[in-house]
C-alpha cells in the first residue's frame, strides 16, 4: 500500500505539488469546502503480475483529481503531481492515456474544473 508515501510525497513543502496545493491531498474525494487548488486520489486497481523469473511484480493504478478553480490550475496541478511522482524513486510509473482517465470535467454548480490523470506505479 503506497497511498500514505502518496500524500507524503506530495504534501513535502519542498514539492512542486506542495506549493500549490499546500496540505489539500485527500484520499477519495476532495470535501465540498475545500479550498483550491486540490487533488483527490484512489486506487483503481491492483493486478498481480509475475516476471519470467518468477518475482513478483506489484503495478497498482491510481486516478487523481486535479482540481481548480480555473481550468489552468487544474492543468499546473496534474503537471506539478507528475513531476513530483516521477522523482520519488518508486520504481517506473506510465501515465495512463487520457482517455482511459476519462474527460475534464466543469462542475456545473461549483464552477470548478477538473483534470484527471492516472497514473500506473511499477515497482
């Protein structure tokens, strides 16, 4: 399980992610009155796999939320959370074609946009 090492990666003030979301990181959905920037994240699936040499190989998807209250903002969080994921020495991680992540969303009430990103962490 490697989402406590997500929300410490990503809420460590010297991230890139940390500086514009600060401690906004939440697990499943974003609260309703949270200030933006913000990200949510969740773990979509968790398949095991096996080498040819027969060691196990963990590879669990997950989807994060990049949400803002401008649409630019969405975009700088999910370039910044990237960035910072790339960097954390996990092993490999493949972003997911974005239309397997699905749209960008608007939420018609809030007015809020989101970009959604997943991201497979090979290790």
């Amino acid at each position: 399980m490697i989402e406590p090492d997500i929300f410490a990666y990503l809420t460590d003030p010297t991230s890139a992610t940390y500086a514009l979301v600060g401690s906004r990181v939440y697990p499943l959905a974003i609260p309703q009155e949270s200030d933006m920037p913000a990200i949510a994240y969740n773990r979509i699936s968790n398949p095991d796999r096996w080498t040819q040499d027969g060691h196990h190989l963990y590879s669990p998807r997950y989807q994060f939320d990049c949400r803002g209250k401008v649409y630019d903002d969405a975009l700088a969080v999910e370039d910044a959370l990237v960035a910072d994921l790339s960097l954390a020495g996990w092993g490999q991680i493949k972003k997911v074609h974005p239309a397997g992540a699905g749209p960008d969303l608007r939420d018609p009430d809030t007015g809020l946009f989101t970009r959604r990103v997943d991201l497979i962490f090979w290790h």
